[in-house]
C-alpha cells in the first residue's frame, strides 16, 4: 500500500510557495517527506511529461514544474489526503470544480486565477470543517482574498465560487455527453465560454488525478 | 537584475535592445527540451549575460506580480517551470529573427502561435507543445526558409515540429494553413456570416474556434507588454 502524504508537511510546502521562498528551501520541505517525494518524481517522469531523461533530484522536479504548478499539484495533495475516503470520482468531481473556478477567474479576475483554484480546491475542505479549515489556511498563510472566497460570497471569489457551484451540474452533464442547454445567465460569459470551460476543466482534472 | 550591467549604468530599454546570442538560445532549447539538471540550464543561460537580465526583468514584471524580487537565474528558473521558459525562449528566438517587427508585429505572431496551441488541444492533444512551437517559429521560417531545419536540428527540436514547419501535408503542417485561414476568416465568422472551414477546424464547432481565438488574444495580449 502506498505511504501517505504527511498533511503538516504539504501546508508547509503551500506556506513556502506563497512566501516564494528559496528553491533549497522548498526542496528541503519536501525532501522531509518520502511520500511526498516519491509522488513528485512519478509525476514528472509520468507519461503526461514525457521527458528524454527520468529526473531524479527534487531540486529539478521543482524547477521543472515551476513554482505555480507546483502548488496547484499541493493543493491537490492536500484536497485528496483530507477526503481520503471519498471515491475517486468524488475527487474527480471537486477537481473539475477548482478548474472551472480557475478557469472562469483567468477572463474575469485574472490577477486572481491561482486564488481561484485554491478556494475550489478549498472548498470541500471548508464546508466539512470551517473553522478547522480556517486554522490550517492561516498556518499556511494563505491569501485573505482566498479566506474571504471562502468565507464571503459577495467576495471577488465568492461571487466566483457561488457561479461555478451552479455551473459544475450541467459540466458533469455536458461531460457526459449529455445533450445539456447551459442555465446560468451573466452578462460577463458567453455560453461558448461557458461550455469550453467544462470540457478544458474536466480535462485537467483527469490529467493530475493520477497522482493523488 | 544583471547588477554588473546595472552598475556600469545600464537602463531597462537597454536591456531590451541588447543583442541575444542565439547560439545560447538554441542550446537552452535544447537542453530544456531533454530535461537537462537545473545547475546545466541556469550555466547555459549565464554564458549570455543579456539573457540573464532579460530573464530576471521578465520574472520580476508585474505579469507574475511576485511579492520580492527574485535575483538568480536558478530562482527564476525554479519559479517558472521549463515549459514556461521553453516558451519564452522561443519568443526570444523568434524576436531575434524578426528584428524590425513592432510590438503589434509580435503580439500577432504570439496570437498565431497560442491559437496552435489551443486547437491543437482538441484535435492533437499530445501535439499541444509542439503546436505552439510551429506557430511561433513560423514567421522565422518565412524568413530564412528551409535553413530553418538545420537550426532547429541544433536546438534538438522534434522531428513533429520540424516537419510541421515544412511540410503542409504533415499534422501539424494541415494545422499551421488551416489556422491561417481561420485568422483570415474569423471576424465574419463571429459575425455569424456563413464561412466555410477547412477540414481540420471543421471537426470544431464554431463556439469552440471564437471562444480559442479569443484565448489566444487574450494571452498574447496580457504577454506582449512584459517582453
């Protein structure tokens, strides 16, 4: 059976990252976890990369992946060693959703896009347990605006967030192949948008559930 | 920032006009292409002390909006991941070639080569890269027409995107004619005039080509100001 991610040390990666520490830095957090270690490697020497030569060094795994991908792959640990009984499909499912949050948020916020997909990320977390959500995201020193996504949703993300909770029904739908006619009105998004959202967003999702 | 460039008195615009080795582009290529250790590519890209700067005003323009200024190139390189210096090396590669094209110049070529990639996505999805490679080198090939083979040969480029560049009837050759034609056409087509699509892009739905070209303008719109 494969060794779980320790949860303190993927919020001190998401810490690390938001502060934009050292690239040692990082590495070292990581190194701490062999687990950890072991997903970040099969990930980048995964099909989905296919490199000429297997990386071997955390170190270069990072610099690989970049510090904005690799958060979002951190978050995606964290989201998945919480639900750690949920079925995979679940997972799946509330993917989708923190890619149509970042999705939507790159033609309508796009300063805020990789808050965006944090708060989808977040939000099943939050909703089972606020206030414990709200402890690990301050250790983590996550971004108000993030909190707020979370907390307010007449906030910049919250508005967002309470957009894609209406529209993931009718991508699961769509996803399907389900012949679906897209509700969800706004001046901002015009139905095509709408419709290569939940398929681009249905698309990363599979691409990174591999690893969890 | 380059501080001995700096030092000596050295200007952002000045930067900008600096001359890039290519030769050290086509070996950062290359190396970034094969997933070379991170110590090889932050060597290759000192051997050009413009490109170094290049790369450190890049990372530090608001487009990444970073909290603190990062001042080494393997920090640069660790924050921004291969693929996005990949694909900003290319641009660098291309500007080189094309040293009187205006900014205007440039953001449509950046249009062209991310709208490859977008349709790529859907029709060739394990193509995506590639896509986006043929469609910003496109306008070098224009230039120095099949010389461009031996360069890309050199940079280590793949074979995909070599042919995709001289050959019209290869995947990605149908795909660079077809997306040209679609630039032509593609304010009559969102007019909702009838236009008839070449057979690659006619496997997509209308919505899916407004709504990719759109992205692809947007993108080379939010990249061309921080160059």
């Amino acid at each position: 059976m494969e060794e779980k991610v320790n949860r303190q040390t993927i919020l001190r990666l998401i810490k690390a990252l938001n502060d934009e520490e050292e690239l040692s830095v990082i590495s070292k957090i990581i190194s701490t976890d062999p687990a950890l270690t072991a997903k970040l490697l099969k990930f980048v020497n995964s099909a989905y990369f296919s490199l000429k030569r297997e990386i071997d060094s955390i170190e270069d795994a990072v610099a690989y992946l970049g510090y904005r991908k690799l958060r979002e792959v951190a978050f995606s640990i964290l989201l998945s060693s919480i639900l750690v009984n949920k079925p995979k499909e679940e997972i799946l499912k509330l993917l989708t959703f923190a890619y149509i949050m970042k999705l939507t948020a790159q033609r309508s916020v796009p300063e805020l896009t990789e808050e965006a997909f944090m708060v989808g990320i977040l939000w099943p977390i939050y909703k089972e347990n606020k206030e414990e959500t709200l402890k690990m995201l301050k250790e983590a020193n996550v971004s108000k605006v993030v909190i707020d996504g979370l907390k307010d949703p007449k906030s910049p993300l919250g508005v967002l967030r309470v957009f894609a909770e209406k529209l993931l029904p009718y991508c699961e739908k769509l996803n399907n192949k389900e012949a679906v006619e897209i509700p969800v009105k706004t001046e901002k998004f015009k139905k095509e948008f709408l419709i290569n959202i939940c398929l681009s967003a249905s698309l990363e999702a599979e691409k990174i559930i591999d690893l969890l | 920032m380059n501080p001995e460039f700096l030092a000596k008195g050295g200007s952002m615009s000045e930067i900008e006009s600096l001359e890039l080795k290519r030769e050290v582009m086509l070996r950062l290529i290359r190396a970034l292409l094969d997933g070379e250790e991170l110590e090889e590519i932050a060597k290759i890209i000192s051997m050009d002390p413009n490109l170094s700067a290049r790369l450190l005003k890049f990372i530090n323009s608001p487009y990444f909006g970073l909290r603190r200024e990062i001042k080494s190139i393997i920090q640069a390189i660790a924050y921004l991941g291969y693929r996005n210096l990949k694909d900003y090396v290319f641009v660098l590669l291309t500007s080189s070639f094309l040293k009187s094209a205006n900014k205007e110049e440039i953001k449509e070529i950046l249009k062209f080569a991310f709208l490859m990639r977008e349709l790529a996505k859907r029709l060739f999805p394990e193509h995506e890269d590639e896509a986006y490679m043929v469609g910003i080198l496109e306008p070098v090939r224009e230039k120095v027409g099949d010389e461009i083979k031996e360069l890309l040969e050199k940079a280590g480029v793949s074979e995909t995107v070599i042919y995709g560049l001289l050959d019209p009837e290869s995947k990605l050759g149908r795909l660079k004619e077809e997306v040209k034609q679609l630039m032509k056409v593609y304010d009559k087509l969102e007019k909702g005039d009838n236009v008839q699509l070449p057979p690659l892009l006619s496997q997509l739905s209308k919505e899916e080509l407004i709504e990719s070209y759109i992205l692809a303008e947007d993108n080379a719109q939010s990249l061309i100001s921080y160059l």
